[in-house]
C-alpha cells in the first residue's frame, strides 16, 4: 500500500504575509486601544458630563460605521497597500492633535477623522487574513489576527488611564501614534497579496475575476445572510464598549479599574485565540449560546458591584468584567467564521464589512445608550438594560449556521 497521509498545514502565523498583517494590527489597534477610555476622560476634564463622554467614542464608531460599507470599494479601486495605509495615518494623526484643546467639539472632531481610519483598518484586515489561509484554518487565523488585536488592548486600556492620572494625557496621545509605526507594512502585505492573486488565477482564473457589483436581489439575500452573526456580535460588542468607556467612572479605585480592564481584555484576548482552533474543528454553534449567557451574567454582577458609587465592590467587579471579557473575545471569533463561512472569497471583502458594522455599531451604541442612561439614572440599572439587550440575542445563537458558500 502506497497510501500516505497528508502532512498538517503549516502554523497560520507562517502563512506568507500573516506576520506582516500581525505587525500592521497590533500597532493599529495598539493605538486605538491607548485612546479608548482617555478621551472620554479628556472631554470630562474639558467640562462634559457623562452624556457627553459617552458621545466620544460614540461619534468615533459612527463615523467607523458609516465608512465601512466603502471599503471593499476602495480596495478594488486602490489597492490594498494605499486604503491601509491611508486609514493608518488617519488613525494615528489626530490623537497628537488632542493636545491643543480640550473641548468636546474639538474631540469629537478628531474622533470623526479616527473612525474613518478604524472603519478602514477593521474592514480590511478582517477581510486580509480570511484571504491569506484556506477555509480549513479560518478559525485559528482569526484567533492569531484577534490576538494581535486583543494584545495591546490588554497593556494600553488599563496603562491608558494610569498613566493620563499618573504622568499626563500627553504620553497616552504620543502612544496613540502607534499606527503610524504599521504603515512600512500595508506595501509588504500588499505584494504578498498580489502574488496570492496571481497564483489562484494561473490554477482556476475564474477565481480570479474581480468582484462583481451584486444584483439587488443577489445583495439582499447576502445581508440577510450575513445579519444573524452581525446582530449576535452586537449584543455583546454594546457591553463591551460601554464598559471600556465608562470603567474609569464607575469604579472608585483606580487600582481596580486597572486591574478590572487588564482581566477583561486578557479574557477576551485568550477566549478569541482559544476558540479558534476549536471552532475549527467543532464548528462554532456548540459555543454561541454559552457565551451570551456568560455575556448577562457578567453584567448582572458588574451591576450589583458598582451599586455603591462611593465603595465599589472589587472582587464582583473583577469576576464580572472576566465573565463579560470571556464573551466579549469568543463572540468575535464565532461570529466572524459564520459571516466568512456564509459568503464566496470573492465576498469576503462585504462579508467583513458587514461584520465589522456589526462590531462597531454596538460598540457605539453601547457608549451612548449607556453613558446617556447612566446620566439620567445611575450606572447599575443602565447595566442591567445592557444585560436584556444581549439576553434579546440567545434565540440567535441556536439558529442553525449558514453552509460554506461553495
């Protein structure tokens, strides 16, 4: 017998081009992370009440919302090379400009040109590496591209209001330039890309056909089918945003706010890397129902530890930020694979898209909707209004996944 098995695929971070992607996310969403929670500080210290915080990184991910529909667009036309490295400089310019002013109006200025930036360098990236590895690895790909994500968050979102306490809001603008240091990458990875382009046109050049603008009904049907995963994400993506934006707020001791976002980045860094690979050979639907629920409950008892404004519960406080963190990172894998999973490669570029809106449209609203409740209320029960909005998505998650587009 002659018969020999096939020998594994290699690491996805070996796959040509990955390393170049993993160095261009993690300064990108490095310096986007370092800002997260300090500009709503930055506008509270110019004089804005909590509604206002809120409308920061609200206005920011609207602004990424709004851009993201145009990307796959734009990286058609242009090329990979020049959309990301264009959205990095939008990313990483304006946050030096915050030192001229601390007003909202001004903020929210350069929170808009942020925006544009992320919504470029979300869209892209998450379409990049479904690109750069077969079907077969999506799920660990997705893990290391989310770890390269969730990494810096795990150092720059509790280090970024220490250090604006500690030392200045000026070293956490300097660290939000860090896009800039991922722009030498957008060229490396864009010929590596070419390349890739070239070699499936040589094996099947039907494949290789630029997308082609989508019929009306042909459109609906593929948002339909993309709708599921994008309201699962944004069920957990709201509770996540509120509770970066507004931890330093709702906490009173800075050494638990530290503490409390390091365990819910680093929950949901190891939750996106760890499900992966499981995904990949489990499917994702074994996993999606336990996560919103770990969503609620880690709500519910950040709310019943923030109840005291004056004396925070430390220990609820930390367990429910890793329960929500836990969610927070495996949703975003899981829900990722069934967009990519229910479109063509040559859709994949929508497929992010719409993906991301997801992602960033319940970041914002969760910024928003939370701060404005909190300022009308109190911080407890607009946690719990979060807790029902994600309890509102579970039916999703015993959905039956949509098949491979083949």
């Amino acid at each position: 017998m002659n018969d020999t098995l096939s020998p594994p695929p290699p690491p996805v971070w070996r796959a040509p081009g990955m390393s170049a992607l993993l160095v261009l996310t993690a300064a990108g969403f490095g310096g986007f992370a370092a800002l997260l929670p300090v500009a709503p500080l930055w506008a509270v210290q110019g004089g804005a009440n909590e509604a206002g915080a809120g409308l920061v990184n609200g206005v920011l991910l609207l602004a990424t919302v709004m851009t993201q529909p145009f990307v796959p667009r734009l990286l058609n036309r242009l090329g990979t090379g020049r959309v990301l490295a264009t959205g990095l400089a939008l990313l990483g310019v304006p946050p030096l400009l915050l030192l001229f002013s601390d007003h909202l109006s001004w903020i929210l200025a350069l929170s808009i040109v942020r925006g544009v930036g992320f919504g470029i360098l979300t869209v892209t990236g998450s379409a990049v590496v479904a690109n750069l590895v077969p079907r077969a690895q999506h799920g660990a790909a997705i893990g290391a591209y989310g770890a390269a994500i969730a990494v810096p968050q795990v150092i720059l979102v509790p280090l970024g209001p220490l250090l604006s306490n500690s030392v200045g809001f000026w070293v956490v603008f300097v660290l939000a330039t860090l896009p800039l240091l991922g722009i030498s990458s957008a060229p490396r990875l864009a010929r590596v890309l070419r390349k890739q382009e070239a070699e499936r046109a040589l094996r099947a050049p039907t494949d290789a056909i630029p997308t082609v603008t989508a019929g009306g009904s042909e459109r609906r049907m593929l948002v339909v089918s993309l709708l599921r995963p994008m309201l699962l994400l944004s069920g957990v993506t709201l509770a996540g945003g509120a509770l970066i934006t507004f931890a330093p707020q709702m906490s009173s001791s800075p050494a638990a706010t530290a503490g409390a976002l390091t365990l819910l980045t680093l929950s949901a860094a190891i939750s996106r890397w760890g499900l992966g690979g499981l995904a990949d050979r489990h499917g994702t639907t074994l996993f999606l129902w336990p996560l919103v629920a770990i969503s609620v409950l880690g709500l519910i008892v950040i709310a019943v530890a923030v109840e005291n404004p004056a004396a925070t519960s430390i220990l609820l406080f930390l367990g429910g930020m890793t329960l929500v963190g836990i969610a927070y990172g495996g949703l975003q894998n899981l829900t990722l694979l069934l967009s990519l999973a229910a479109v063509q490669r040559k859709q994949y570029g929508t497929a992010s898209a719409v993906w991301n809106i997801g992602f960033d449209l319940g970041t914002a609203v969760g910024s928003v909707l939370i701060g404005t409740l909190a300022a009308g209320l109190s911080f407890p029960p607009a946690l719990l209004i979060a807790a029902a909005i994600s309890l509102l998505t579970l039916p999703l998650a015993f959905s039956r996944k949509p098949r491979a587009a083949r």
